[in-house]
C-alpha cells in the first residue's frame, strides 16, 4: 500500500487497483501543496470522517469529475445528496460496507460533525474514525478528529489495524502527549502517521511533540512530506 499525505487530515491510499481518498479537503488548505488533478487522478472512492468543511473539502467537486463514490455518516451523506451528489454509500457507527475488494467500517470518534448556514449550525451526524481493510494489506484507521477514549483499546482489538492516522495538532483534537499516550495505551498498531497539525496558526505546527513522546516506542512514527507517496 501507498500512502500519500495532502496536509491536514486529507490522505490517499493506493492498493492493487484502487484509489481512495480520506477527507479530501484541498482549496483552502494552506497546507496542499501539490496538484489537485494529480492527487485525484484515478479515484474512484472517496471517504468522509466527519462533516466539517476542512474534511469535506473538494468532496463534491471531485465525485462530479471523476464519479466518485462517497462512503461516510448517513445524515452528512443525505446533506451532500441535496448538493448533487449522485453515488452514495451511507453507513454510521459500528457499520462495514463492502466497496468491491476492500472494506470501510465506521467506529467511535470524540469530536463534532456539522457546517454554518445563515449563521447558524447544521447537525450532520456523527464524527466516525474509518477503518480500511483489504485482502494482503495492512489495515489502516483513520481516526479523524478526535480525543483520547479508552475503547480505542476496543475497537483496536476488534479491527486489529497495522497502520493509525492520528490527529495531533490540539485544541480541536488530540495534542501530541495524548496522542501519544493512545498510541502508547490503546492502539495497539505497528506504525502511526500524525495529521491534523501544520495547517492553521491555531494549532501545533510541526510533529516533533508527538515524535518526542513517542521516542522508544516501539511503534514506527513515520512523519511523511506533503505530496510524497511511501509505503507501508
């Protein structure tokens, strides 16, 4: 499997013959720095996390472009359909659907889910971590935004990942020591790749906290550049 990073939480996973992207947020993300026909080049999947803008991202744009199919929480999924999405997979918490040689499952996140219409919030479903799993890969969770929770130890036993994508850059997530300390704790995972930091000035800038606390560990950190596939 590759892996490559867009900043932010916006990730794609290239195995056997599929392209999927995770939280595809481009225009607007200070932190994208590479070319959006490229990073969506071949993708046929698309899956969502949670309903905030800087997750949602190019969603809409790219499923027009390419017929991408969308997989994410139900009421967030109703809400993209009223946009114009036309290939939908709507699922929610502790849900797997079969997406033809791979698998999404849908677990537990601490965080919100929604937008701003007139000023005011719009309720769209829950916040999930995704878990990818495909015959001969490792798999892989996302944990999208989230804090600590001790049934990560639970889902973790249940998926049995190899690889976690957790969010370090704090205030609106995890900060680096609890992330660490959920590796450290709950996880379970041979390699862990943070995200969600380095974007906005409000958050952590850089991952050197959380590769400090994990220094030792025996789980491999693997701090990617923007843009650059690596494997796992």
């Amino acid at each position: 499997m590759q892996i490559t990073w867009y900043g932010h939480s916006a990730f794609r996973l290239d195995f056997s013959s599929h392209a999927v992207l995770i939280d595809p947020f481009f225009t607007g993300n200070p932190a994208f720095v590479s070319d959006k026909a490229a990073a969506i080049k071949g993708v046929s999947q698309i899956v969502l996390t949670h309903g905030h803008g800087d997750h949602v991202g190019d969603t809409l744009d790219i499923a027009k472009q390419n017929g991408a199919t969308v997989t994410g929480d139900y009421d967030l999924l109703m809400w993209l359909g009223s946009k114009g999405l036309e290939k939908l997979n709507p699922m929610n918490t502790g849900g797997t659907t079969d997406l033809g040689g791979f698998t999404v499952s849908m677990v537990r996140a601490d965080h919100s889910s929604g937008d701003i219409k007139d000023g005011m919030p719009i309720y769209l479903g829950n916040p999930h971590g995704v878990i990818i799993k495909a015959p001969g890969e490792p798999t892989v969770w996302h944990l999208g935004d989230t804090d600590i929770f001790s049934d990560m130890a639970l889902i973790s036993e249940i998926h049995r990942p190899k690889v976690a994508i957790v969010p370090i850059g704090d205030r609106f997530t995890m900060g680096a020591a609890t992330a660490a300390l959920a590796v450290k704790r709950f996880l379970n995972v041979e390699t862990v790749i943070p995200c969600h930091y380095g974007t906005f000035g409000i958050i952590d800038q850089t991952a050197d906290k959380f590769v400090a606390e994990l220094k030792g560990h025996a789980t491999k950190v693997i701090v990617p550049e923007k843009g650059q596939a690596f494997g796992v």
